[in-house]
C-alpha cells in the first residue's frame, strides 16, 4: 500500500537565498531521517520526497511513503531538523505545516 501526501511547509519569511542548503536538506531526509527506525531489508518502504518546490515563503511537497514510515510522520519529522539548519544561518523559521491531499 502507498501513501501519497501533499503538503506545505510555510516558513516565516522568503527563503529564496536559501535554496542551496533546502536542496541538500530534501537529500539528508530522504537518504538519513526518513530511514531511521525502518530495518535495512525495508527501506524501500520509507518515505521519499518525491517533488518539492519553493515559492517565496512557502515549500510545497509530495512525500510518497510505504508502511514503514508513513508520510504524516515524514512531513512532522523535518520541522526540528529544518529549523535548526535555516534558523542560525538565515533567521527563518517553521511558522506551520498544513497538508492539502493525503
């Protein structure tokens, strides 16, 4: 069974100048937050940022997930992370995070 989830990510300001380190950030979750806690024989099953976008204040994504770490849990398990690296560098923080189609 697959779980499809669009959502947004709104951030406290345009985070434009950013875009570097929010491209890395999507890699860093699909290949290391989304996997912990799932076994090695099924990380397939994981959750995947599939598509991702950024306009001005607002990253829209499409978290594609299995039974092991669905993509509800993927989308609430970046806020910290996120935060935590455009937070420091960029003054920008994790205002909300609303999910329009599940």
């Amino acid at each position: 069974m697959k779980f499809i989830l669009e959502g947004e990510v709104v951030l406290s300001k345009e985070a434009d100048e950013a875009l570097e380190d929010i491209t890395g950030f999507v890699e860093h979750a699909n290949n290391d937050i989304f996997q912990k806690g799932v076994s090695p024989d099924q990380k397939y099953d994981a959750s995947q940022i599939v598509e991702w976008n950024l306009k001005g204040n607002t990253i829209q994504l499409k978290v594609i997930s299995g039974r092991r770490g669905r993509a509800h849990d993927a989308l609430l398990r970046i806020k910290k992370p996120l935060t935590q690296l455009l937070g420091p560098k960029y003054h920008i923080g994790v205002r909300k995070i609303t999910v329009k189609n599940y």
